[in-house]
C-alpha cells in the first residue's frame, strides 16, 4: 500500500500512515492541538506531530518493535499523547492507551493482561508523579535496567521511556528511544508505512465495567479511519476551528469525538488540564439536573456508545425524555450498523418489550484481545452489549430507550430491580446530588438493595425521611432497606471513570456494621412488604 499524499485529502486516509502523512502535506505548519492551562502549555502543528513521532517510530524500529507489536503509553490530554500514538500506530505496532487514573494495582493488572513490550509515559500529571506509581506497581524497576527488563508481573515488557530527573535505573529518558533510531532512514520509514494496511489492528483501548475487569478491545486501521471520518461529518469539524477536547483521549470518547477527527480535518484539539473525568460526571451514572446541563451541547444527542463499537452509535431528537435520565432516547442509528434489541433467546423483541442490545458492523471490534469471541459475540456475529432496551413503536418510527445495564441488574425476593430506575427517584430529592444503589448478599431476598447518597453542597440528609418517601413513589421491592452517605470524594472509581460498584457495595457494608441504628451517616431500615 502506497504512503504517497498526491492530491488526496486527509480525510480520505485508511490507515494511520496515510493520515499522518496528508495531513502534513495539507495542514502543514498550521496548529494541530495545543494544552491549556497545562505546566508545558505545548502545542503541536501537523508537521510538528509527523516529525516528533517520525523520530520516536525510527527508535522503536531500531528497539525491535514492528508489524503487531503492542506498546503501551500513559498520556493525558495533549501533544504528547497525539505523539505517541502517532509513533506506535504509524508503524503497525498496536497502541494501547492506559488511563492516567489508573492505580498501582489496576495497573499491573493491564500491563500484564496487554502484553505490551514498551512502555511511554508521560511523567507529572495533575502534581501525580506517574513514573512513582510505576514504581509502586512494579518495584522491581528500582534494580533493572530498561531494554532488558524482567518482571514476573509484567512478563513482555523489556522497556519504559519517560522525561524528567531522577528517573529509576529501569525507566530510560524518552531521548533513548529517539537516539535508538538514527540509523533508520525516512526512506525506510516510509517502507514500514507502506506495508500497514486497513485489515491491521491500530489500537487496543482498555475499559471495564463497574463489576469486571479491565479487558482490551481491539480495532483495526480501516475501520478507525472510517468511522472517525464520519463522527468528523456528524458532528461538523471544520478546518482551523478550535475544538474542546472535554473527555480523555485514552478512552473512545476523546479519541473518536475530539483528536481523530480534528486530525483528519484540519481542526486544532484544544486540551484543559482537566477533562470530564470525576465522580460528578462518571460514565454510565444517572446524572443530577444540573450536571446534565454543564454537558449538554448542540445536536446530535448521542445516545448508547462503548469502546467496542468505537463510539456512540444512536441519537435522538430529543436530549432526554421524562423517566430517561441516563441517555437520549435513540430515534436514529449510524449507517453500518446492524442492531437488534433481543431476549435472552436471541430473538428480536417487540414494542413495549424490554431485551438486550446487540449490534454488528464494520466499526464493531472483531475481538477482545485474549477472551474467546464465544463469550461476548452471538453465532451470527452481534455483540452483545449488555445494555438493556426498550423498544417504542410510535408512528413516526421506532424509538428505543436504554434501561439499565444486565449485569447492573439486582435481583430482590425474586425480582429484577433497575438500579438507575431507583438512582433516578432518589437524585430528584432537593438535598441528594449523586445516589448508587448496589446490592449486598441477603439470605431471604437473594440481594439487600442498599443506596449510597452524596449530599448536595451545605446539604444534610435525614436518612429515615428519605426511605419513607421512596415507599411513597417506588414499588416495595425496589426500595433500598440500608443506607449510607458518602461525601463526593469517597465515590470510588476505576480506571475507567465509571462507579466502582462493587466497592462501594463494601464501604456500604462495612459502615453498615460499624455503625449503630440511627446513625447520621448510616441506617438499615426494618423490612418493608413489597
């Protein structure tokens, strides 16, 4: 496959080479993406990137990383970021993003479950020191030497490049990987780009859901290409144009909303130190009013979205109907889709039925790197998403509104119980800004459904009035029979931005059984009938 630019437009790339390479020919000098408000406050033109990546892909040439090798980088928002994938993926090695957040142990957890060989890093983020909580992770780096690392932890990775002084003698300045290359032509370069084609896997994103773990979701060039074009058309990107990147790049939604398409347009990405990335807004939540509005934009409205389908999918005419709190209800769906809401026997549900959405195309991910297809893809190639749908037929057509998440789904004396049906009842009480419900075993019922609240600013809770209004508005079943408030900073998170609940079903319990009855902060209700 030819790298050659001739007159084609960036937006006509099928691989990362080829964007990489119009976009410098068209764009040129003009400003790519810049960091506000960041302590390097760099910013980058679309020759800037191809050089600064250019120099890092020719060291990684000479390190031994080619076609399908994975390389991970731990990135915020910003130049750098756009650098290092640019480095990885314009070569065909396969970048994987790690999110900035991401804890010691999280982190061990996916640098082992990736099998990345190298490892960028950028090196202060938000005052966090990242290259110490590699440390904290991995200790051994303290006794190694990069390019020939050996970690039972981390059994593929033999290097890690970062900036800045004082690094451990197993972490290498980035000059490193850069010095590494300078035998390594352009022409060359441009030989190992040409062989990078559209069926080759770019990208590995790693996300996971509030009760699993993490797990990588491959793509390939092709369809990152396409499907970026179109959210790029979808959502008007013009060229020159300055565009908010609001959501973190090393998730789906900043890298197919905001940089992807910016790139392949001409736009400049503008980065803010800090992006949509806290328990005010953790994904898949059911959000406060207010919080609704700081995050509503222009149209589309989108609805459903996920990693594995590259991003969201539907949208709606409308930004949120009465009872719909947590995403648009869906009137239209992206072309090269197929989707189905369908029961438990894969069968196709019909209106006012309830099942799960799946979904088939060109921008799903053919896989999820080292978990069998079997266990998230149906014999005739749908994903299953988990999110549960229900389906609308109205006489302008077919509209369908998200429920809840299956595996989210609690099970009380015998009935399923929609935590977000019940979330959404609890946040439209004045003094509660945020509230999770999340179920604890129980003996009688098969789950206890507790709620944990998060007052508003110079709010107190009275906990018992709480409950007996819920009885009021909400069937018996679904009414949590234990209590906890919790401050918005003791919210805990994954790596992904989304409500850990399993941790907080444990916080939950354990202020249960430290706290007397009657307690401000905690309270466990008698039975009620259902």
């Amino acid at each position: 496959m030819s790298t050659a630019t001739g007159s084609r437009s960036p937006n006509e790339a099928r691989t990362f080479p080829e964007l990489i390479r119009l976009a410098t020919a068209i764009h040129g000098e003009s400003e790519a993406i810049r960091s506000d408000g960041r302590i390097d406050g760099e910013s980058a033109s679309f020759a800037d990137l191809d050089r600064r990546s250019g120099e890092w892909a020719r060291g990684m040439l000479a390190r031994g990383v080619g076609k399908g090798t994975r390389v991970g980088f731990i990135f915020g928002n910003g130049p750098g970021f756009a650098t290092a994938l640019a480095a990885i993926a314009r070569i065909g090695a396969v970048a994987v993003p790690i999110s900035t957040m991401i804890r010691a142990n999280e982190l061990v957890r996916v640098l082992r479950q990736s099998d990345v060989q190298g490892l960028i890093v950028q090196r202060e983020m938000l005052g966090k020191d990242l290259v110490a909580r590699l440390v904290e992770a991995l200790p051994e780096l303290a006794a190694q030497t990069c390019g020939d690392l050996r970690m039972l932890r981390a059994p593929y990775l033999r290097w890690i490049v970062s900036d800045g002084d004082d690094l451990p003698p197993g972490v290498a300045p980035v000059s490193w990987l850069a010095e590494g290359g300078s035998d390594v032509t352009e022409g060359l370069l441009r030989e190992v780009e040409s062989e990078v084609h559209p069926t080759d896997q770019m990208i590995e994103i790693y996300t996971s859901g509030s009760m699993a773990l993490p797990k990588g979701v491959r793509h390939l060039h092709g369809a990152v290409m396409a499907r970026s074009r179109w959210l790029g058309e979808m959502t008007g990107v013009t060229k020159g144009e300055e565009r908010a990147a609001v959501l973190p790049m090393f998730w789906v939604g900043g890298l197919m909303l905001s940089l992807l398409p910016n790139w392949q347009r001409g736009a400049v990405t503008v980065c803010a130190e800090r992006t949509l990335s806290n328990s005010r807004f953790a994904m898949g939540s059911v959000l406060a009013e207010e919080d609704l509005e700081r995050i509503k934009g222009p149209p589309p409205w989108w609805g459903l979205g996920m990693s594995e389908t590259l991003g969201p999918y539907g949208w709606g005419d409308e930004f949120r109907v009465a009872g719909r709190p947590v995403c648009a209800p869906m009137d239209h769906f992206a072309p090269g889709y197929d989707i189905r809401i369908a029961d438990e026997e894969g069968r196709p549900v019909g209106d006012g039925e309830t099942g799960e959405m799946q979904v088939r195309g060109g921008a799903v991910a053919p896989a999820l790197h080292k978990i069998d297809r079997a266990e998230h893809y149906t014999p005739d190639g749908y994903l299953r998403t988990g999110d549960l749908c229900l389906v609308e037929d109205r006489a302008d057509g077919r509209r369908i509104h998200f429920v809840g998440r299956g595996g989210d789904m609690i099970k009380v004396s015998g009935s399923n119980v929609s935590p977000a049906e019940v979330e959404m009842e609890l946040q439209a009480l004045p003094d509660v800004h945020s509230a999770y419900v999340v179920g604890l075993p129980d003996r009688e019922r098969g789950a206890l459904l507790v709620a944990a609240l998060v007052p508003r600013e110079g709010a107190t809770l009275d906990l018992t009035a709480i409950e007996s209004r819920m009885k009021r508005s909400l069937s018996g079943y679904k009414v949590p029979r234990a209590w906890v408030q919790l401050d918005r900073d003791e919210v805990p998170l994954l790596h992904s931005n989304k409500v850990a609940r399993r941790e907080i079903a444990r916080i939950v319990a354990e202020r249960l059984e430290a706290q007397p009855r009657g307690n401000d902060q905690a309270h466990l209700s008698t039975p009620a009938t259902p």
